[in-house]
C-alpha cells in the first residue's frame, strides 16, 4: 500500500488541469462580462458597422476567450501525461 495518492489515468490528469484552468478563467470571465458594459464608450469609435453594446459581440468574445482557455489548458495537460514522473520530479 503507497502512501502517495494515484492520480489515475492519463484522461484524468488531462480532466483535473482543465477543469482547474477553465474554472479560472469562467472566473476571471465573470467580472470582465460585468464591467465590459460600462466600458463600451472607450471602445465605440472604434467599431465600424457593429454596436458597443452588441450582445452577440459580447457572446462571441466570450466564446472565443473561452476556447482559448480550453487550448491553453488542454495542450500542456496532453503534453504532461506522455512524460513518466519520476523522470519529471527528478528534473526538479
């Protein structure tokens, strides 16, 4: 019996860091969501053809910083588990 804890299969070392990097970035989404409304003056001269305050524009930066995340967190994950640990921990 190890008294170190088995983290498990690669798919859940893969599933543990994206679910911890898209909870950080759902959670810096929320405020910027909140104050991207009132900041919209800044920003509208320099739109063209698109309203400061378009909810689908809002929606689709949203998205797109989302899946940013997404590929942020999933890349290295997927990179993590091909390398044995000890090999990992030595290096440090």
């Amino acid at each position: 019996m190890s008294l170190v804890p088995s983290v498990g299969l690669p798919a859940n070392v893969i599933a543990m860091v994206v679910r911890q990097g898209m909870g950080l970035a759902v959670a810096g989404l929320a405020p910027g969501t909140g104050v991207a409304p009132p900041a919209t003056h800044v920003v509208a001269g320099m739109l063209i053809g698109v309203s400061a305050a378009d909810p689908s524009t809002f929606g689709a930066a949203s998205l797109f910083l989302v899946l940013v995340a997404l590929v942020a967190t999933w890349l290295p994950a997927q990179r993590a588990t091909r390398i044995d640990p000890m090999t990992a921990l030595r290096q440090e």
